[in-house]
C-alpha cells in the first residue's frame, strides 16, 4: 500500500508540475517600457517582427532595408516622402523648405539648404551634462566630411563624388595621409549661417534630393561619433557608434539585444514632423481624423521581435502579438483562398489585406557582349516572345506579380501604363517567325545542323528557384532552341555577371530612389562593370546621349519625351525582356491601419505615423488566447496507465 | 594520468594546425575577398568603396606569400606579409575580429549567444539523460513483455522523426493550438525565461529519447545478464534493488563515456531549432551567419566547433581511462 501511495504522489507531482508550466501566459512580447503616461492614460506598444538584425545603426554606413526602418525613427532625415501621396512627393523633413538649386555669380552650382531651428538631439552622455543640444549646419558640415572619411566606409560616397565638390579631394588627402584631417577646409559644404548651408555642385544633379530623404546624409553629432568608440574608458566599455545611436527622431534607440528584440521608446522633445490634417482615404476619414495634425509618433513605443522563420511569425500574428505581418509563399495559401481573397475566418476577424507594387523588376538580361545573343536583335526578340510570363506568374507567384512591359516599374516619373511591348505578347509562332528571322529556323543551327544551344546562369537556390528555372528552360526550347541550366553559388554568379562571362540570366532591380535615372543607368555605356552595373555590356551611343541628357533634368515633359525614346529604344532592341514587378502582400489586424500609402514610402519612417486601437487589441487577444486543459488531463492518464501496466508486468514476474 | 593528459594534448597540436589551415581554404582560398566585400557592400558599390572595404579590414594583401608577381604584393613588407599567415595567427590567438556584416565583435557575440544556448541544451541535456536512462530501466524492468516491444517500436517511431517536424508539431500544437507556451521568444528574466525555454527543450529532448532509450536499453539488458546479477539474484536481492543499485551503476558508467563527448558542443547551441524558437543563441548566430555570408563568423563559429569537438574527444578518453581500469594509461 505504502509503496503504491508514494507512486501516485509522484505522478501527481508530475502532474501538477505539467499543469504549473501550460498555467503560464504565452505572451511572447517584452512588458511595455513604461506602464502607463505620467498622467494616467495608456501607454501605446506597436509590435512588429524582423526577420533578421538590422547591420549597423550609422546612418552614414547603414544601405539595407532594416538598418534604415530604425535609423529613420531615431535620427531624421533632411526631406522625407508625403506619406499620404503615391507619386513619391518629397517634403521637408529637418529642412523648413525644399532645397532651390542655386546659379551664383561666379556660374557655380549649389542647392541651398535650410534646417528648422528649435530640432535637439536626445539627451545622451555624450554631450555636456547630458543634455540634447540644438541641430545646427555645422552638423551637416561634419556629417559630409564624415561620409568623405574612409574609416566610416560609406558605401555610396562616390557616386556623390561625380556630382559634389570637394570630396575626391577630402578622400584623396584621407588615403595619402593615412587619416581624415576634420580641420582641413573642405569644399562640398558651405555654412551660411546657424540654420543656413549650401551643397556645393559640379554639375545639375536633381536626384540629390533623393539622397537628401536617405539616412546616408542625415546629420550625426560629432560628440556622439567620437564619444561611443567601442573602447574601455574609466573601466567601462563604451558602445560602438553603429549600435548606439544619438538623432533628433520620433523614437529613441531604448534597448538593442542583437538577434532578439530591438526596442523603442518616444522622443517626447521631437517636432519636425506631424500628422497630416487630410488627404487621406475617404473610408479611414473616421479611423484617421482624431489624428488630424497630432504631434508624432502616435504609438508611445516599438518593439521589433527578430523573428527568422516563417511559422512562429504566422503563428504569433494569428495569436494576435504581432500588429502586422507580410505574407510569404508558405503562408499565402494558409490566409487567402482560392481567389485569392481573404480567408473567410480572418474577413470575420476584421483583418486587413494591404497590396504594394514595389518599386521592382524582374527581367531577363542578355549579354550585349555574347557573341550569338549579343549581335542578334531577332533571336533576342524571338526569345522574348516565346516566354509566358503569365503562367509562370501563376504557377510561383500565386498570379500576384504585375506583368511587365517595359523596364520602369509603375510609379516612377516616366512610367506608362498604356505601353505595349511588341516582344512581350506570347506568341509561339511568331517568335519562331523571329527565330527563323534571325537566321535560326526551328531554332537549328545552320552552321552545325543542330539545334542552337544557350545557357542560362542561375543561382543554385530552394526547390522552387530549381523548378522556376526548368519551367524558363522548357518555355524557351519550345522554339527548338536547347536551353542549358547553369546553377552558380552566390558568388560565382556575381563574378560571372561581373566579367561579362554569361549568356543570359535573370535580373531584378529595385530602385535606389524614385527617379527613371536609377534604372536607365543600368544600361549606360559608362556604367559597364567596374565602374558601374552596366551588366548587360549594353553600348549605343544614342541611347547615351539620350541618358545624359535626362538624368541632369528635372521632371517636365521634355524628360518624359526622352524617356519614351530611350523606352522604345530597349524595346526594339531587346535589351532585356521585362517580366514582373515583384508585389508583397502584408496583413492588418482589426486594431491596426494603414496610414502610409505606399510601400517604398512606408520604409521612410512610416511607423511614425502607426496608429492603433489598445483596448480593441486587449479584447481581441484575451479571445484568441484562451486555454483548454483537457489534452494534458487525457495524457497524464495515459501516462499512469501505462507505467501502472508495467509496474503490474514487472512485479508478476518477480513473484 | 597528468602525463597522458599532456601527450594527448601535444596530439592534438597538428589536428588544430590541419583545422586552421582547412578553415583558412573554406573562407579565403574558395572565395575571392573582393567578392567577399561585394557579398556585404551595396549591390551597386564602386570599385574604390570596395577597395576601402578591403583595406580597412587589412585584406588587401597577397594570399598566400607576400612574394613579387603575386595579386597585391606589397614590395618592402616580409614575405608572411599574406593573408594565410594572419589567419593563422589570429587563429592561434583566438583573435576573431569583427563580424563582416554587422562589425560587431565576434567574442562579444560569443559571449552573448553562449548562454541562451547553454539555457537550452545543458537542461535538455541532464533532462534527456535522466529521462532516457528511466525509460530503458523501465524497458528492461519489463523486458520480453509486450510492453517492452511497444516501448521499443515507440523509440523507433521516435528516432525516425527529424528535428524539424518535432519543432513545426510542437511549435503548432502547444504554441498554437494549445496555448500553453508562447509559440517564439526569449527572455533571460528567471521564471521567465522558464516559459521559453520549455518548448525547445521539449523538443530537443523528444528528439535524443528515442535513440538514447534504445542505445542504454542495449547496455543495461548486457548488465542484467551478467554473472554478478545472477550471483545477487541467488543470494536473495530482490530484482528491484538489482536493477538500481547494480545495473544501473555499472550501465552508467559505459553512459557517462559515451555522452560526455557530446557536453563540450552544448555550447554552441542547435542550429535550426534556437531559429524557429527564436533563442539569440550561437545556433541561431550561425545560421544567419551562413544566410548572410558573414564569413568572419562563419570562419569562428568552424574553428570554435572543431576545437570544442577535439576537447569532447579528449574528454571522453580521460573517462575512460578513469573508469576503467584495463585501460592502461601509458
């Protein structure tokens, strides 16, 4: 009897220990910064996800998409989008205007720029007492002489070099002397006055503005760079500068846990920014009106989970403790059904389907320089009819990707939506009309009698890359043609596409910054690799002529007339044969909306401008996360039965 | 014993030399450090902020000899002036430099990512042995029975599942159906922590028991069939007290050999379960390392791992060499 007592209080103990752990909350997030305001009313968390770290918070050093959806909420740039406006309209951002580019009497170029007096810098040890000082011109001063200086490694400084005085200069004496010397004079910036510079010009360059709205020309101060240097000082290690960030923006940089969770907290001194007071969508007038002209941010604070794989991101959306999500391959078939609509369950939950069209396009490169495709406008047009895009857009993309006829992606200046590519109507015959044109009937070789072989150089990648390719290998050989596959790392592609050593590959390119000039470089004899991604070797002197004249002008119709003559130049000749703009599709909870309208615009600091709804979110969440006990009770029973049974076995034949 | 301890390590001199000089062909000798720079710079990098990139990490120098007619040979430096020679002397100093992709440096990132590892694999370590060990007793208490052939298609069943179908099921029936566990997460605040440790370590256990059950049933069924059990049954022991205080012993002893090697890597984490459950452990670190092409990392991560396996290997044999008497330590 003793013994079979002390048996069962052993499995109650196991029991209850079970029942203690499945008791606990399954809330994954971090406890709010603060619990409430200082004068009782709620304190707001936004959570979203990450799929990995951002690099580096310097937002001189800093180029990817992650790095720079913080770097805009804790420093803040000179222009910044409309948020509320698809045409990638800029505003002032720390600027009071919009930059005038300025003639002066001595025929030199430069944009005069002019800062918001009354902008500080949080409060941060690294400046006397602690306390935030104001932003000045003399910031933006040192922010150019630190993108010159070749220790900060920023990666885009000389493409400014060809536009902006002074920096080859600066950049020269850095590498001859080994170090940047700050107190040199230094040409590219002038300070007119306290609030007051000038970007001294070597030529019109109207895409500067473009930069001025990234993080690469964000002011940074110098007491903040030199102060967190990564280095032990009075016994304490200082963080490095690219993980400690001092801005003038909405939030402030609260804690950073590499791999795992990145928080942050609102900057209650910031004002360069506020809510717009209309413009918005009609249906959100309710959802967005109290809002009108409120001071930013809305949300008192951010958390960022670092989530890398898919299924705990879907999970803890569907659970609620995610306020957003974007929907991948895996999980587009679990949220929409069939027609591609919102699952009827996740309509009833009041979620919301948000579409963007990037600013991207896939398309197929040939190689100028290839011997077979490069001199051959008719096998590269035979080649571009032939391929349906539709179907391939169907079979991996679930049919989302808007199918491309030109090179521009839609929304950029210069874009037109009425554009037929003569050589992207899929045809079969007519593109063996062209083959048999380009002097390889039924795609045999005349000169070997057999068919015309070319390779496709793809990066070796996931069953879906592997199954994409064979699907463009048998699209193509539909003309007779034999399309060889060649799977490359990473690397080796790079190198491939870098030294011309290809015949043709799939490209995609998404825009730097909203301007035509940024994909038509592309295909400027100038830009040939090494100097530039020229990676079609294209050559054509007219298109050059062409290119040179648009990317110095501003926006008008005389640019636009260039750009359809250099449209219908790549298009007669085939350059490349555009084939999706790639579209992401993201999901909304009921208590979220969408404030910013455009995708490429939201990564500029859209999170500024979130708002949502605390106590619908509270309700939503206390439903969705209710517990059920009784699988655990059935298998704790099971457990004692079957250790019961053996006990039983055992003791039989021991007696 | 010191001695044998000394020459194993003298050893183990070469295998260290043969790992650095493998490691350094895998990260420099495979690929070229001007792709190595395009990998991490923008896609769209000139030719000098490749450069810059290059020299400000001090990669700007030959491969393999610093002799003239090589690629970047710097006239008025040594020979050893090359890549191959630095590499090897950072090696050897455990200098691992900063990451290439978030410049962080690498032995902080270390230190950071060992615990929230060592969280997960050391309890579901001395877990899935306690459990492993229990459950094989159990088997071989009721051995021959039915039982036991369900107990021992019930490991089979076990070994066959991959870890990754392990994670979706629990991540998806505790975290999402159930609700018991938050499904992804991490938090190093004591109870706290319990909440997010308990689905990986579940899981990492469900993965080792039904090996390890069968593996230890074998041992401990050799140990109930030898004389010296006989002889205690015939002296009047009962079988219970035969089984835990003799078997089980004597079956631990053979355990404690074979899992020892394997404590030294709990360190460095599992690589794909800390990313589905979202521990910032080194498991997680080196995949987003390989994802990211972060070589310096990668480069760490190998030369750490082989290290730590060298030192699980030496450890296995001083337990041998302790526990067993026959074996001569000379």
């Amino acid at each position: 009897m003793g013994r079979r007592s002390r048996d069962l209080s052993l499995l109650l103990v196991l029991l209850s220990l079970l029942l203690g752990l499945a008791g606990c909350d399954n809330n994954p997030n971090a406890a709010p910064w603060q619990a409430k305001h200082a004068d009782g009313s709620p304190w707001v968390v936004s959570y979203r996800a990450f799929p990995e770290d951002p690099r580096t918070l310097d937002p001189q050093v800093a180029y990817d998409e992650l790095s720079h959806a913080i770097i805009y909420l804790v420093y803040d740039t000179f222009l910044t989008y409309n948020p509320l406006k698809t045409d990638y309209e800029l505003q002032p951002d720390l600027a009071s205007e919009l930059p005038v580019m300025e003639t002066q009497p001595d025929g030199s170029l430069d944009y005069l720029c002019k800062i918001k007096p009354g902008t500080y810098f949080i409060d941060d040890p690294c400046f006397p007492d602690g306390k935030g000082r104001e932003l000045t011109s003399a910031d933006f001063y040192y922010t150019w002489q630190r993108m010159a200086d070749p220790k900060t490694e920023c990666p885009i400084v000389s493409n400014f070099s060809d536009f902006v005085k002074g920096l080859d200069e600066s950049m020269a004496a850095a590498a001859k002397a080994g170090h940047f010397d700050y107190s040199a004079p230094f040409g590219a910036i002038t300070v007119v006055d306290r609030y007051t510079f000038r970007i001294n010009l070597k030529k019109p360059y109207p895409q500067l503005k473009y930069w001025l709205a990234f993080p690469f020309t964000t002011p940074v101060a110098r007491e903040a760079v030199d102060y967190y240097d990564g280095k032990e000082h009075d016994g304490v290690v200082r963080d490095r500068f690219r993980v400690h960030p001092v801005g003038t923006g909405a939030f402030k940089l609260a804690e950073f846990k590499s791999q795992h969770f990145i928080r942050l907290v609102r900057n209650d001194r910031y004002n360069s920014l506020k809510f717009p007071t209309g413009g918005w969508d009609p249906a959100q007038e309710k959802a967005l009106r109290p809002y009108a002209g409120h001071s930013l941010p809305i949300v008192d604070e951010i958390q960022y989970n670092i989530i890398r794989e898919i299924i705990p991101s879907w999970v803890l959306f569907k659970q609620g403790w995610l306020d957003a999500t974007t929907l991948t391959k895996d999980t587009f078939s679990a949220a929409m059904d069939a027609n591609h609509q919102l699952n009827p369950d996740y309509q009833k939950r009041g979620m919301k389907v948000v579409k963007n069209v990037e600013l991207m396009t896939w398309y197929f490169m040939f190689n100028m320089r290839d011997p077979v495709l490069g001199k051959n406008a008719k096998l590269r047009q035979a080649m571009s009819t032939v391929f349906d895009t539709q179907k391939e857009n169907e079979i991996f993309y679930n049919g989302l990707y808007v199918m491309a006829q030109q090179f521009l992606p839609p929304g950029l200046f210069g874009y037109d939506p009425n554009f037929v590519n003569p050589y992207r109507q899929t045809s079969v015959e007519k593109a063996k009309q062209l083959l048999a044109e380009a002097g390889y009937p039924n795609g045999i070789d005349p000169k070997t009698g057999r068919p015309l072989q070319i390779t496709l150089d793809v990066q070796a990648g996931s069953g879906t890359e592997r199954q994409a390719a064979e699907y463009e290998q048998s699209q193509f050989e539909q003309l007779g043609i034999r399309i060889k596959i060649q799977e490359n790392l990473f690397s080796a592609m790079l190198e491939k596409q870098l030294r011309g050593n290809f015949q043709f590959v799939l490209a995609g390119w998404s825009a730097d910054y909203p301007d035509p000039e940024n994909y038509f470089n592309l295909l400027y004899s100038k830009s040939i690799p090494p100097d530039g991604y020229n990676e079609s070797f294209y050559s054509n002197p007219e298109y050059d002529k062409l290119f040179e004249q648009m990317s110095t002008m501003e926006n008008s119709p005389q640019r636009l007339a260039i750009i359809q003559q250099m449209n219908q130049i790549i298009t007669d000749q085939c350059v490349i044969a555009p084939l999706y703009n790639q579209v992401t599709l993201g999901l909304l909870q009921p208590w979220t909306q969408r404030v910013v309208v455009n995708g490429y615009v939201s990564l500029f600091g859209g999170p500024r401008y979130s708002v949502l709804n605390d106590e619908l979110r509270n309700q939503e969440r206390a439903k969705l996360n209710a517990k059920n006990y009784w699988p655990l009770i059935i298998g704790g029973i099971l457990l004692a039965i079957v250790v019961g049974v053996g006990i039983r076995i055992g003791r039989k034949r021991d007696a | 014993m010191l001695n044998y301890v000394i020459r194993r390590l003298f050893y183990m001199v070469p295998i260290i030399f043969c790992v650095m000089v493998i490691t350094f062909f895998l990260f420099f000798g495979l690929v070229n450090v001007e792709t190595m720079a395009r990998t991490q710079l923008p896609p769209r990098a000139s030719q000098a902020a490749i450069e810059n990139w290059l020299h400000q990490r001090h990669y700007d120098k030959p491969l393999y000899l610093n002799m003239p007619g090589v690629q970047r040979y710097q006239a008025g430096q040594p020979f050893y002036d090359s890549l191959f020679f630095a590499n090897i002397y950072d090696l050897a100093t455990f200098n691992f430099g900063d990451s290439l992709a978030t410049n962080r440096h690498i032995v902080t990132m270390f230190k950071e990512g060992a615990i929230p590892s060592l969280l997960v694999t050391a309890p579901a370590f001395f877990l899935s042995l306690v459990l492993a060990v229990s459950f094989s007793l159990f088997l071989v208490y009721v051995r021959a029975s039915k039982l036991d052939a369900v107990g021992t298609i019930f490991c089979v069943m076990l070994m066959s599942i991959p870890v990754i179908v392990y994670v979706i099921i629990c991540q998806w029936v505790l975290g999402n159906l159930l609700r018991y566990f938050p499904a992804y997460g991490f938090s190093l605040h004591g109870f706290d922590a319990a909440r997010f440790l308990a689905l990986p370590i579940a899981v990492l256990i469900l993965n080792e028991l039904g090996s390890d059950t069968r593996l230890y049933r074998a041992i401990f069924l050799e140990e109930v069939r030898a004389d010296y059990v006989r002889t205690a049954s015939a002296k009047g022991l009962s079988p219970q007290v035969a089984l835990f205080k003799h078997v089980l012993k004597n079956g631990m002893i053979n355990i404690i050999t074979l899992t020892v090697a394997a404590l030294p890597t709990l360190i460095l984490g599992t690589l794909v379960l800390e990313d589905f459950f979202g521990i910032p452990g080194l498991g997680s670190l080196s995949l987003t390392s390989i994802r990211t092409t972060d070589y310096t990392v990668v480069r760490a991560v190998t030369y750490a791992g082989s290290l730590l396996y060298l030192l699980g290997l030496l450890l296995t044999d001083i337990c041998y060499a302790l526990v067993d008497p026959r074996i001569k330590l000379k």
